[in-house]
C-alpha cells in the first residue's frame, strides 16, 4: 500500500504546486491594489476563517480554484497538508523546474490540473477499517506472496479485530476460513498470530466462535498448545479458551477432544511453561463457573477426578503470585460444584494444609511494599476459599473459633 502512495505521491507533486501557484497567483490578482503588493500562501483553514469578497473575477479559473477549497481538500486537513504531504514524499530537485512550467499553462489547462488533483485525492483518502481487512486477506490469499507480506498482513489483522464490529466484518469477508487455513502453515509464527487473531476475534463474541468451531479451528488449537515452541503453545490455548468461553456447544467439543486431560497434564507438570499453566488454570475456572450458571448440566467427570483436583491444589505452593491467585479463584468455583467432595479436596488433595501454607507465606510478601496491595487482595480471596471450603465440610464454626483462638 505504501508502494502505491509514492507512485501517486510523485504524480501529486506536480499538480499540488500547480495548484498552490495559481492560489497566489489568484489571491494576488485579488488584492493587487492593497498596500502588500506580494504573493501569499493561503490554506484551507486560512480561507474559511476569513469572509470572501464580494467582488471576482468570473473568467478568472484562478479564482475558481481558490473557491473550490472545501472540494479539493479530501482526506487531509488543508490544501497545505496536501502538498507538504507530497513534497515530503518526493524528489525535491523537481520543484524549481515545476514551478516554472506551471506558470505557462493555459486557464483550460488548470481547470483539467483541477479535476485530476480530486482524482488523486480520492485514491489517497485513508481506506476504511472493512478495506483495510480485505487488503489483508487478500494478501494471505495470494500464493505468491512472501513470508515477510504475510507476517505484515496478519500484523495489520491483529490490531483491526479488537473492535467487535470489526471482528464479525473479519466473518463476513472469509477471513475465519483463511485464518484457520493458516493454522497448518510451515511457519511457526504465522502459525502462532494466525491463531493469536482468532482468539482476539472470538472473545466474548458468540457468532464468531460459533464460525470458528463449525470450521474445525478446536481440534488444530489444541495440537497446537502441544508445540515444542512455547509461543505458539501460549497463544493456542488462549485461543482454545477465547473459543470455549461461555459457550456450552464449544465446551462439549473440547471434552471430546480429551481437553480435560490437556489440561490435566499441563497443571500437573512442571516442565511447562508457567504463561500456559496460568492459562490452563483460568480456564479451569472460567469452565466451572459456566457449570454453575447452567446447573442443568451434567458436570463434566473431570470436576470430581481427585488426581486433577489435586493438580489445582498444588498449585497454591507456587512462588508466582498471579498463578496462586488464578488457582485461587479456580478452587473457589470448584468448591461450589455439586460433584466436588469437600473430603476429597481435604485428605486427598489436603487443601487445608495448602490454604494454611499460602496464608503464611503472603503474610511474608505484604512486608513487601512493592507488593503488598497485590499480596492482601489474594489474601482476601484465600480466606473466602477458606471459608466455602470449611462450610462445605461443615467444619465452618469449629475452625473460626480455632482461628480466633
């Protein structure tokens, strides 16, 4: 796209100071008898903030041109931002000699400079976000393209989704199906934002995760998340759970993907990276609390499995913070599921030992002053899981009695 602004941008050059030449020219004629006697530059702004004379030359096209501001000035703020646009992008050693052949033009000759100035504006008017996604998926459509353009073209895509309007415009002009094409590309990083795209895409918008997962997208992700390249492991599972997010059709297919036992070998394995076993762990969450605002559901078996139950525990002894915080608030969905044994989370899992174990050691990290708002506000949600969990065990009296004590 650049490379077509600067053919027209040289094109433009010309036919700018042509134009700028006969405003002065036109506005000198205009106040030939005033004491300044010289030419000057005048911008669009400049003219609307001033009256116009009554009295003008009707055979004068100068004239005409200086009264057709509003008409030339396109995209761009004035006629002056035009030309400094169009200098800025060209040959300075052309001016001199532009200057002088403009001046032997003839009036019918200008008035054609004219029409085409308003041509050029409209093939450099900013193109809408609609277009710009079609630019884009263009590109990715185009066999011949380099690896470089499609890194661009999916750069550009990655931005524009955010806005939802945007993301269903994505929908419309076949950009899922494209993106989802890219999924099985050689590239490690086309692989990784072609995914990262459509996470953004489908988060909190149910037409497109519906799309998405009609077009097989789920199954790809989740081999993705399994990726010796920890990036695009990342960026997969965030997409996985953009897809899944509150939607119950897209939660079925992952269970028969055997997405409970990716997320149970991720959360019980140390290896792993700990951005996927942060994500994994949210999206434990996030899938308990969908079961508990569809209590008609069955629950899935994976919420009463003591050996993934017992992955989710565990990870409250991490030294990472946002992890505890994020299995935190997973144990407290879990807590309220149906199916979920208090006594399983406590001689199993030992739970209580956890949740003891965690509350000493941010009372370690709140002598920290950089972080010790952080550390109480997980604190605050530790003594709420304390307290659901204890109720469910209906232990809740004896132990604040104990912890009064």
């Amino acid at each position: 796209m650049n490379t077509r602004r600067n053919r027209i941008a040289s094109r433009a050059l010309w036919l700018m100071i042509l134009l700028m030449i006969t405003m002065a020219i036109g506005r000198a004629e205009r106040v030939n008898n005033s004491s300044s006697a010289g030419l000057f530059w005048s911008t669009a702004k400049e003219d609307e903030d001033q009256p116009r004379k009554a009295e003008r030359n009707d055979d004068s096209t100068a004239a005409a041109i200086v009264n057709d501001h509003d008409e030339l000035d396109g995209g761009f703020s004035s006629i002056d931002g035009m030309l400094q646009w169009a200098i800025g992008h060209s040959d300075p050693a052309t001016l001199k000699e532009t200057a002088q052949d403009v001046q032997r033009l003839s009036p019918s000759e200008l008035k054609k400079r004219q029409m085409e100035i308003k041509e050029l504006m409209l093939q450099l008017k900013t193109p809408s976000d609609a277009q710009l996604i079609q630019i884009a998926i263009d590109d990715l459509n185009n066999s011949t393209l380099s690896l470089e353009d499609s890194h661009r073209a999916l750069q550009e895509l990655l931005i524009l989704v955010e806005p939802i309007d945007n993301a269903n415009d994505l929908s419309k002009l076949g950009g899922l199906s494209v993106l989802v094409g890219q999924l099985n590309h050689p590239d490690t990083d086309i692989r990784k934002i072609s995914a990262w795209i459509l996470g953004k895409a489908s988060q909190n918008n149910p037409l497109v995760q519906k799309q998405v997962l009609e077009l097989g997208a789920l199954s790809k992700l989740m081999k993705m998340v399994k990726s010796s390249f920890v990036e695009e492991a990342v960026k997969a599972l965030y997409t996985v759970s953009s897809l899944i997010r509150n939607n119950l059709a897209g939660q079925e297919m992952f269970y028969v993907e055997a997405g409970d036992l990716m997320l149970q070998d991720i959360l019980g394995n140390l290896s792993f990276d700990i951005r996927l076993r942060r994500k994994a762990v949210s999206l434990v969450g996030d899938l308990a609390k969908c079961q508990l605002e569809n209590m008609h559901k069955v629950e899935p078996p994976l919420f009463r499995d003591r050996f993934f139950l017992k992955s989710v525990v565990d990870l409250t002894a991490s030294a990472d913070l946002d992890l505890q915080e994020k299995a935190l608030a997973a144990i407290k969905n879990l807590l309220q599921l149906r199916t979920t044994e208090a006594l399983v989370l406590k001689d199993f899992c030992g739970l209580d030992t956890a949740l003891e174990r965690l509350r000493q050691q941010l009372q370690e990290v709140m002598l920290e002053e950089d972080q010790r708002d952080y550390a109480m506000d997980v604190e605050a949600l530790r003594r709420e899981v304390e307290l659901i969990f204890f109720r469910k065990l209906g232990t809740v009296g004896t132990r604040l009695c104990w912890n009064k004590l």
